[in-house]
C-alpha cells in the first residue's frame, strides 16, 4: 500500500512473516518523526512509530465488513491511547517521540517486518 490514508481514522492489517494484526491509523494524531508514522497496535494496545518505508507495504485496508468488526472490538482502546498520546506529546501536529517497537515486540516475526528495532 501507499502511505496514502485519507483524511481521518484508518483501519488495515498489518501482514508481517509470521502473523497478522489490525492497526489504525489516524491523521489527526501529533506528527511522528521523520520518516516514521504512528499506527495503533491493536495486540499491543499502544500507539507505536513504524518505520514508514518498510512497514507501509505490509499495510493492507479493511473491507467494511472487517471494519465495523475492528471498530466493535478496538475503539474503546484506540480512543483511550489516543487521548493518552494526545495528552503526552501535546496538541495534533506538535512532534512526538514514543516509544520504538521491535519485531519480537510486535508480532513473531523475522527482521526484515520493518519494525524499528531500537530499544526504547
């Protein structure tokens, strides 16, 4: 996928080697650093940076159906580490610094899945 999103809130999966997950994404969120985006991770129940050049080609849309599913099972979460972001890092569009993901963190999957490997 492109690093297209839309305006607003995105729902897709994130397809790595050894395992799927629903990540959202939403432009409304502070501006992640450069090079990076911001996506929640619905396994990890956390806003994380993602490395935007290797992750966005393993992001993959929901269809509608999946969507209201996603959205049944996940706002709740999303809203509230949503707001806690917000709260952290300051107003939508300020520049944020979270907390960095690994592979091994995310899913269980090889290195080349695009997920930075910094410690936090």
């Amino acid at each position: 996928m492109s690093n297209d999103f839309g305006s607003g809130v995105w729902y897709g999966e994130l397809r790595a080697t050894k395992g799927n997950t629903i990540v959202i994404r939403d432009n409304q969120l502070p501006e992640a650093n450069k090079g990076r985006i911001y996506l929640y991770n619905t396994e990890r129940d956390a806003i994380i940076q993602y490395d935007e050049t290797i992750v966005c080609p393993k992001l993959f849309e929901l269809d509608a159906d999946q969507r209201k599913q996603a959205e049944a099972k996940f706002n709740a979460s999303w809203e509230a580490a949503r707001k806690q972001l917000i709260r952290t890092h300051g107003k939508p569009s300020a520049q944020a610094d979270t907390k960095k993901s690994s592979v091994d963190d995310l899913l269980p999957t090889d290195d080349d899945d695009g997920i930075d490997e910094d410690d936090e």
